[in-house]
C-alpha cells in the first residue's frame, strides 16, 4: 500500500494545529486514523482514533476505527472495548435513552472489565447511512436461472473463499474486488446480497446518496468509515452499488471530490490483503464510466456480466411475480418466456404488474374478480417493451472500440444473437 507520504504530513500538521479538545478536529482525525490503518501503520492509527476520542468520546467513527487500530497493534481487549461501546451505542435501546445528562462515555481501559456506559447519542450526520445488515437471508439459490454467472461467481470467489486452503494458495489471486456489471434491472444488486448471504458474512451496501456528503472531505472520510466498519464485522462484503458513479472517471468528473473519492476507494483496495474477511463486491450498468485506475490488477479486475435472464430465469421469475395474483390457470407460460426475449427482472416485474391492472380495471367494472388472462399479457407485452434495448445499443457502440476479454466476448455473442450493434 502506498500513499504519498506528504498526504500524511500535511493532514498531521493540521492536526496539530487544532486544540486537543476541539470536536471540529475529529473528522481529520479520523481520517488519518484511517489513512494510517490503511497503510498498515497500526500504532499511528491508534494514536490518531484516540485523539478523536478524547475531543468526541461518543463518536461511533473514532471508536470504530479505534477499535480496528487496537485489533492492529494486537490489543484485542482494548479492541473488544471500543466494541463494547461502539455497539451499545449503536443499539437501539440507548437510541431511545438520548439523554443529555447521562454521564460520559467511559473510555475503556486495559482492564476491559468495565459497566457497559450510558451514553449519548449524537446526531447522525448524512449521508455516511449506508445500509448494514446481518447476513443476506438470501442466497444464490433464490436467483432464478443465470447458471452462466453462478458458475463464474462459483469459480471466481465463493469455491476459493469457502476453502480455507485454496484461498491461502490463490490469496494473491483473490485480492481486489469483482465487479457486476450489465443492463439494468437484471438482478445484479439482488445477486450481490445473494453472494453475501452464500458466504454468511454481513453485508455493507453504499450507493452513491450513501458516499457523497457535502462538507469537505466527507465524502472520501465515508469511503473510509465503510471499510473500517466492514474490517470490524468479518466476514464482511462491502458492496459499491452503482460504481460508475461513485467512483467515476477522474478526468470526466473533474471535480475534487470525485478525485478524492476515487483516491480513498484505491486506498481501501490496494490495503485489501491486510483485511482478510472483506470481500469488496460492485455492480455498475456503464463500467466504461469507472476510472481506470479502478480496474488495474489488484483492484476491480475480476468481472461477471450480468445479462437479461435466460429462458429458465424468466420463467422463474414470471411464477414468482405470479404468486398471490389471480392467474387464470390456463396462462400460456411457454409463449410469455418467448415472448420475454431480452427482458430484465425488473422488466417482468413490470410486465405482470401492468397485465394485472388490467384485470383489475376489468373486474371493478363487473364488480367480480376476473382472473389475469392471455390477452391481458399479450396486451401488457405491446405496452411494454425492454428496458435494455437503450443500453445494449450503448454497450454495442462502446465494444466497437473495446478490446477482447471472457466478458466482452460473451456480451458480443449475446449482440450477435439478438441482432443489436
Ligand atoms: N435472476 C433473478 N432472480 C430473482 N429475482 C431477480 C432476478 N433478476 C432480477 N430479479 C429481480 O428484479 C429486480 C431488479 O433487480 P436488481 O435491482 O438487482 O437489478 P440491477 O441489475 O441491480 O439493476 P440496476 O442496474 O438498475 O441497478 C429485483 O427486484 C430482483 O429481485
Ligand atoms: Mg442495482
């Protein structure tokens, strides 16, 4: 892991310019904690997360990259503090006890042994909300059909991952991140918790809304904080939705935050064999719009194309959308999977929802129930055609001037068949 040296000088003088006490200095502080964790520089981190603390001893970021720091220096009972505290914290029960006179956090001591505080809960700052959750409920086995991806998913990260041998021969190999990408609508975020769920780890989703704050450097601080709360919670899959926005091209964003932004995410991804448990997953419908320096080796190279489901995966997913409608029995599912050609999840969703208004419509004016028909979906389907038509179109423009790749090749087969570009 490598960051200019003079990043870290600089924020040090900031630093150290500020008053000991002074809360405004704890987001800097925080961040260079962070910077220093990245790099592997365990003991500076520490120094830095305990100077936030002592200006903001409730701050649930100090204390989580505090913790992560003390876990570095290999002081798992003062890791297990700032834990301690961290989650008391964050649980919803001292959420409802906000009371300015409880007494301050007590920091915690080598001892560990100590009452769990009643503390005081600031208010949180937006965006930097990002969504955490338990393990997925879902997993692979709820995507219908896309054995293709599966297979690729199974190969590239979860057969490695689930053997604790082959993931020591492959570590170098399986450094870096694997990105979704594809139409929208085809399932990629929904795959992506799936994956969480297979490899039971707890999943940190951040979108776009999620990252992009609008004080200074909050945004790159909140790239920062995902990864360290991620690295406290192993196993853990930090997931970048919409990558092309968070991380878009430096050269195109032009702005200070993009670049910053794009830098932090580097960090994270080039100090990613130091948190072993924390597998970065993204999904992106333009990944011509991310930053190269994002897809380097070691970084976002490992890709699945996500393309509109199969025969199988429609169909699937057309007796999923059925379930609690009024159906009539003889729907001709064959013709709608025939008809379905190129049509994402998102679309059949969409396709039955609108094929059941119309049902709707017609048993309010009978005043009776009348079953979803042939003729309601043969209707729908005219009235709605594939949201994907648009981006295979782009994606046939881009791949004119792309070079070859397993993923290129496949989406260059899939253009062929359908007769796009
Ligand atoms: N193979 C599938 N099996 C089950 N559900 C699916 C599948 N593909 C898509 N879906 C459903 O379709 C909807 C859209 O999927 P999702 O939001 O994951 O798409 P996406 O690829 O992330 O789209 P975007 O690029 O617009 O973000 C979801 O409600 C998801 O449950
Ligand atoms: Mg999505």
């Amino acid at each position: 892991m490598t960051v200019d040296r003079s990043v870290f000088q600089a924020l040090e003088s900031a630093a150290a310019n500020m008053a000991p006490t002074d809360p405004t200095s704890v987001p800097l502080r925080v961040h260079l904690a962070g910077l220093y964790l990245s790099a592997g520089e365990a003991e500076q981190a520490l120094k830095h997360a305990t100077a936030a603390l002592a200006a903001a001893p409730h701050d649930t970021t100090a204390l989580s990259v505090a913790a992560a720091a003390a876990s570095a220096t290999g002081n798992e009972q003062l890791a297990d503090g700032y834990r301690a505290v961290h989650t008391a914290l964050l649980s919803p029960e001292t959420a409802q006890q906000r009371t300015p006179e409880a007494p301050p956090v007590q920091r915690p001591t080598e001892s560990g042994g100590h009452q769990p505080p009643v503390p005081v809960l600031e208010p949180v700052a937006e965006p930097g909300g990002w969504d955490s959750s338990e393990p997925n409920l879902v997993t692979l086995a709820d995507v219908a059909g896309m054995n293709d991806v599966k297979q690729r998913l199974q190969r590239s990260l979860l057969g490695p991952m689930q053997n604790p041998q082959l993931r020591e021969a492959f570590g170098k190999q399986l450094r870096g991140g694997l990105m979704l990408w594809g139409p929208p609508g085809t399932g990629k975020t929904f795959i992506a918790r799936a994956l969480s769920g297979e490899l039971g780890a707890k999943f940190f989703s951040a979108t776009p809304a999620d990252i992009y704050g609008s004080y200074f450097g909050q945004s790159e601080q909140n790239i920062a904080r995902l990864f360290i709360e991620a690295r406290l919670e192993t196993p853990g899959v930090v997931f970048l939705d919409e990558l092309d926005a968070i991380g878009g091209r430096r050269s195109r964003r032009n702005t200070d935050q993009a670049r910053a932004v794009v830098n932090q995410l580097l960090v994270e991804l080039d100090g990613m064999s130091s948190n072993d448990g924390v597998y970065v997953l993204a999904a992106t419908n333009a990944p011509w719009d991310v930053d190269e320096a994002l897809r380097r080796p070691g970084r976002f190279d490992r890709t699945v194309l996500v393309l509109p489901p199969d025969a199988p995966a429609r169909e699937a997913l057309l007796r999923l959308q059925f379930n609690g409608r009024p159906i009539a029995p003889d729907i001709d599912v064959t013709a709608l999977v025939r008809g379905t050609e190129m049509f994402s999840g998102a679309d059949l969703v969409r396709l039955v929802e609108a094929a059941t208004e119309r049902a709707l419509e017609r048993s309010m004016q009978v005043g009776l129930v009348s079953p979803v028909t042939n003729a309601d979906f043969q209707a729908a389907l005219r009235d709605t055609p594939p949201s994907t038509r648009a981006w295979l179109s782009t994606a046939a423009t881009y791949l004119a001037h792309a070079g070859t790749g397993e993923d290129f090749d496949e989406l260059r087969a899939y253009l062929r068949t359908h007769k796009i570009g």
